[in-house]
C-alpha cells in the first residue's frame, strides 16, 4: 500500500499478485482482507488502485468486494525487452470504508 500524501485519507493498494499456482485458494481474498483491515485500522477513508481491463479475474474480485469502477482508460505498456508496448485499458476503482449506523 502507499500513501500519496501525508494528509490524504487515501490510499493506494499496489502491485497485489498470487502466483498461477495459488489462483483458486482463496489467497488473493484474504491479501484484499488484510490491506483493508491495515488502511482503515490507519484511519483511511478511501482505498484507490489500478489494474487493466484484461485482469478479469481481479475484476471479480474487486467488484465482490465493494469496488468500484472510477473510470477505464486507454494507455500503453512500457517496451520490455524485446516486447514492444502494446495499449492496454486502464481500469481504476476505489472502495470507500464502510460506515455502521445503529
């Protein structure tokens, strides 16, 4: 996770991955568990993150868990390499902590 500025209650969920091995064992669920537990034990408002149109998978699994879609850009993919940069479509979202009212 990473903070933009000190006094912003925003943070930003990074780089979150499970190998091909471990897809399907429920590990991806309790990593997104444990970030929020941390960003809103700090005091966070907001939850933002980044990832591309073609990470299915982790579309699911951020809408299931109270995500939403901000907006879908288009963008390119650095060159790697030998890999030239192909375009990519961006897919920002952000959750907002949950509020309990009695």
């Amino acid at each position: 996770m990473s903070k933009e500025s000190p006094d912003d209650a925003t943070i930003e969920l990074r780089r979150m991955r499970v190998t091909r091995r471990a897809r399907g064992t429920g590990i991806a669920q309790k990593l997104l568990d444990k970030a929020e537990e941390f960003a809103w034990s700090r005091g966070e408002t907001r939850i933002v993150l980044l990832t591309t149109y073609a990470q299915v998978a982790a579309i699911k699994l951020y809408k299931r868990n109270g995500y939403e879609v901000t907006k879908i850009t288009p963008g390119r993919r650095p060159t790697i390499g030998f890999l030239p940069g192909i375009l990519w479509r961006f897919v920002y979202m952000h959750k907002d902590r949950p509020t309990f009212s009695n």
